[in-house]
C-alpha cells in the first residue's frame, strides 16, 4: 500500500486536510481576484493557498513554524453556493414570545488541483 501526499491548508479560520484530486467545501473567501475589470472570484478561477501547515509525502513529513515557507497548494473553484438553512427559534412558554430567524451559510466548493 502506497501512502498518499497530502497538505494541511488554513483558510477562512479553519483547517482542511486536502490531497491532490480532493473536492473540499470552504468558507467563502472575501475580496477580489488581481486582474483587469475583475470584481470577486467566479467559477473555474484558481486560488493559491500558502498558508500550509503541514505536507507529507508518504515518507517525509515537514511541519510549519507556524506556515511552511514555499509551500503552495493550488486549487479550481468548481461550485460557489450556499448550505442548508439553519434555522434559529427562540421560545419562551406563557408569554407570547416567538421568532424564528433562518440561515444559509455560503462556501466555496474547491478542487485541489496540485501541492507544490
């Protein structure tokens, strides 16, 4: 059995263990793509992660202090969309106190295309 590479990325806050061909979902990502006339990330464009904290190859595994320098993993945005709603209720018997309030949160779907 051969091991698989893989990369531990930090983005939106969190944490994600991708390997090369993986489909993670994301937090959505804030700001704007360099380039000519263009205003937010759209479907099929690349994204650069280099906040990596971990890679390992099967055999070598090198480790952050706290991001590791040089280290890149590159990905596809495939999907931009939004989750299930959350639904929040707050109730308080015998005194006529309802609300509800709903919730989507909106992720990226990304393709991890290479570790580099």
């Amino acid at each position: 059995m051969t091991a698989k590479e893989f990369a531990i990325i930090e983005t939106g806050g969190k944490q994600y263990l991708v390997s090369e061909g993986d489909t993670v979902r994301i937090e959505k990502i804030k700001g704007a793509i360099e380039g000519p006339n263009r205003a937010s990330y759209a479907v099929g464009d690349k994204i650069v992660f280099d906040k990596v904290l971990l890679v390992d190859d099967g055999s070598n595994t090198s480790i952050g202090e706290p991001y590791l320098k040089g280290a890149a993993v590159s990905a596809e945005i495939k999907a931009i969309s939004r989750a299930k709603k959350v639904e929040v209720i707050k109730y308080k018997a015998k005194s006529n106190y309802f609300k509800r309030r709903g919730h989507r949160q909106p992720y990226f779907e990304v393709q991890i295309q290479k570790l580099k």
